[in-house]
C-alpha cells in the first residue's frame, strides 16, 4: 500500500493511506474576496438665484434754437452852425 503524509491545504487534510469510501476530514481553505462595485447615483438640486435689474437710460438730446435780439441805440451828436449874429 503507498503511503504518503501529503497535506492538503492549511488543515490536516486526508492522507493517502484512507480506505474507500471513508470521509476526509475538510480542509480550511484561506478566504477569497468577491468584489461587488455599485453605483449609487445621488440628484442633488443647486438652487441659483437669478436677479434681473434693469436700468433705464434716459437720454435727453438737447438742439439749440437761436433767439435773436436787436438792441438799438441813439446816439446825439450837436452841429452847431455859426451864429452869424455872434459875430
């Protein structure tokens, strides 16, 4: 019969020189690790508030209309012819 102390795995595992049919008992098996990704999506509202001014532009377009005024003056000038009385 072959015999071999063989170890399976971490435990003690099952050695060669069992009979048919016997149960071995199981072997721990170091763990490995599913990865399970998920996408959790989250709405998140912004509030913006938005001012409108408004501004007037009031543009007064000035024209210039000329008003004429005369003036008159007098001025006096006295001749005076010889008196041929005064002589």
């Amino acid at each position: 019969m072959f015999k071999s102390n063989m170890n399976h795995g971490f435990g003690g595992g099952c050695h060669m020189d069992t009979m048919p049919g016997m149960e071995c008992p199981p072997i721990m098996e170091p763990p490995c690790e599913n990865i399970v990704n998920r996408q959790i999506n989250h709405n998140v509202k912004h509030i913006q508030p938005i001012h409108t001014r408004v501004i007037n532009h009031h543009i007064y377009h000035h024209s210039y209309v000329p008003c004429y005024t005369c003036s008159e003056e007098n001025i006096i000038c006295n001749v005076y012819d010889m008196n041929p009385c005064c002589k």
